[in-house]
C-alpha cells in the first residue's frame, strides 16, 4: 500500500516542451522508501522535493548505488504504456545483487512505477514526440565511515519529460587506451560508479571531436562491447550483429528489444565478439555498414562517423538504413499501432 500524498500545483505550467535539456525538469512528485533493520518500509509518493541525508551517508564515500531508466509513452489512442517495467525491474535487483545491496519487491517496484506515471501522465503531451522517463535508483544512506555494506538503504523514483537524447547523428571514438569495466567486474550493472568512471575517457574523446567512446574489451582492447550511454549495433549485408552479453557489457532493453524486431523482419541476428579488424575490414571492401547505438535514453542513435585505431570511417546512415525500419517498429509497438505481440507494453 503507497501512502500517497498530491503536490498542490504542478511544475508543469512553468515547462517548454519545445525548448529544454533533458533530465533537469523533475515531474511533481517522488516516491521514496526506505530499508532498514532488514526491511522495507511502507513507500510514499509526495510531492517532489530535495532528499534530506546524513554527509556520511555511504553512496557517498563508496559507491553503493544502482540506478535504472525506462520509459512511459501516450499511445495514439490516449492510454498510457510502461515500456518492458518487468525487465527492467530484473536487471536492477541483479545490479542490486552485485552491489550487495537488498532487492525490491515486483510489487513495489512496479505498482510505485504504475502510482507515480499515474500521477504525471499529464506530462505526456497528446501531440509531441515526447515521453516520461522514469528514473528509479536507490542508495545506500547507513551514516558510516567505515568500508563496509550499508544496513541502510533508500529507493527512489523520479520521472522527466524526454524528447530526444541524441538530435543529431554522433561521432564516435572506439577507446583502446581506457578501461570501463573487465571481465568479473561491474560492468553489466547499472551503478554510479560504471559512469562516474567513464567521465575522463568521455571527456578527452569530447575535445577531439566526438560525442562519446565505444569501450573496447579490458584484456587486448580488440573487440568492441558498448557506449558510454548505450548499447552497440551493426548492420551488414542484413545482419545485425551485436556484442554479446557478458559481465562487462549491460544487458540493454532496447538492444533486447531491437534484436526481437530483427528476427521478426526475418533479418539474421548475430550476438557475438566483433573484432576491430572486422570493421576495418569491412569498411575497406566498400560494403554498406551501419552502426548504431540501441538503448533506454538513446533509442536508436545512428552513428554518422567511428574512429577505429586512428582512423575515420562513415558507417551508411540514408533515410532508407534499415535501423530507421528497426525503429519505426519499436516506436509503433510502443505507440499502438503495431501489435504487440511480447505484451512488453504495460498500461498503467
Ligand atoms: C538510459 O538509457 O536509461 C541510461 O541510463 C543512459 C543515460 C545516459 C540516461
């Protein structure tokens, strides 16, 4: 049972919808819950506001944290869709799991999602290509200096309206210096620390031009494995083929998703290691390539230039690449006007 307690006027009178940057407008409420003694407590929904949390709080000092991001659409015919919640809702607690931190239960983690989209759907204009993204995250809040697991925890949920993550094509870097995540590690869970510690890599790519790296494997920095912000795929000849999922590769919902719509339009999907010198390789024979990034924030975001060991090359991104028809399937899946027939839509 969500205690439930309405803002009396919302932050939406005051939002352009057709000016904003995403992820600074929250919508008007939170829900929050806390663990402790080795339990849940009752969740809320209140109006939005600051979290009040002790300095030494031990998200702060050592990184226990995990995060998720998903998304709710209006439907052409008004209702309101969740996108894939039980999916999501697994990939977090097995972040949880990694970060030894306590699982949530399906019912509050998606009865509170239901509650709180409930509440904002009004931020979901009829006409716009805009959508709310949903945002839960907990953080370990035992007051202690000590390295240890935190007895301490708070589970939160923020929404924001969403437009378009990436605007434009991006320019990306494969990075063979810099490491995001090795064999054994964290990589394929959603914590703080995933990000937080890809910045620098991110950010000397960012002064030679381009908009994010493709991380490379730990060990020989020869086969690719994802973005910083998203998932990574390749078409070739009508194959699409992806890295395969390990411990350092986040199993993404949308790379999920994208290689579902894939097998149904009859296209072979490969989910294996893709060396660097395969693309190489295939750029220098001429083929059409494409390249994309697949995730929650990115959608599909086309690739329009990779730097491989010092090189550029110009992946394929025309009008009639068939990424753009991967995604005008999801789009309309989520959108209603195509079957959805995996139930990965969920109304609230
Ligand atoms: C997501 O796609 O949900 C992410 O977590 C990426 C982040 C850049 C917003």
């Amino acid at each position: 049972m969500i205690n439930i307690q309405k803002s009396k006027r919302s932050m939406k009178s005051n939002f352009n919808y057709d000016d904003f940057v995403f992820g600074v407008q929250p919508t008007d409420h939170i829900l929050l819950c806390n663990y402790k003694d080795g339990s849940w407590q009752s969740p809320s929904i209140m109006p939005y506001a600051d979290i009040k949390m002790s300095p030494m709080s031990l998200c702060l000092h050592y990184g226990q944290t995990v995060f998720e991001g998903m998304k709710a659409f209006r439907q052409d015919n008004g209702q309101v869709i969740i996108f894939r919640p039980d999916k999501h809702f697994r990939r977090f607690n097995a972040s949880l799991e990694r970060m030894c931190m306590p699982a949530v239960e399906q019912d509050l983690f998606i009865e509170g999602i239901k509650e709180l989209v409930r509440l904002e759907e009004h931020w979901l204009p009829e006409e716009q290509e805009i959508n709310l993204y949903i945002r839960p995250f907990m953080i370990a809040t035992e007051p202690r200096l000590g390295v240890k697991v935190s007895d301490e925890y708070l589970f939160c949920i923020v929404c924001t309206p969403m437009g378009l993550y990436y605007s434009e094509p991006v320019r990306l870097k494969v990075e063979t210096e810099f490491v995001r995540a090795a064999e054994g590690g964290v990589g394929y869970a959603k914590c703080g620390g995933n990000y937080g510690a890809a910045f620098y890599p991110a950010q000397q790519a960012k002064i030679q031009g381009y908009d994010q790296v493709i991380w490379t494997d730990a060990k020989t920095h020869e086969y690719i494995e994802e973005a910083g912000t998203m998932n990574i795929a390749i078409v070739i000849d009508d194959r699409l083929i992806t890295p395969k999922l390990s411990t350092s590769i986040l199993d993404g919902v949308t790379r999920s998703s994208i290689i579902q719509i894939a097998k149904d339009l009859g296209m072979i999907v490969e989910e294996r290691k893709v060396q660097l010198q395969e693309l190489i390789d295939e750029f220098q024979s001429g083929k059409k390539i494409e390249i994309f990034g697949v995730g929650t924030a990115a959608v599909i975001s086309p690739v329009k230039c990779i730097n491989i060991l010092g090189t550029e090359y110009y992946p394929y991104t025309a009008n009639d690449a068939t990424m753009f028809k991967l995604k005008k399937q999801l789009n309309d899946i989520r959108k209603g006007r195509s079957s959805d027939k995996y139930n990965w839509n969920w109304f609230i």
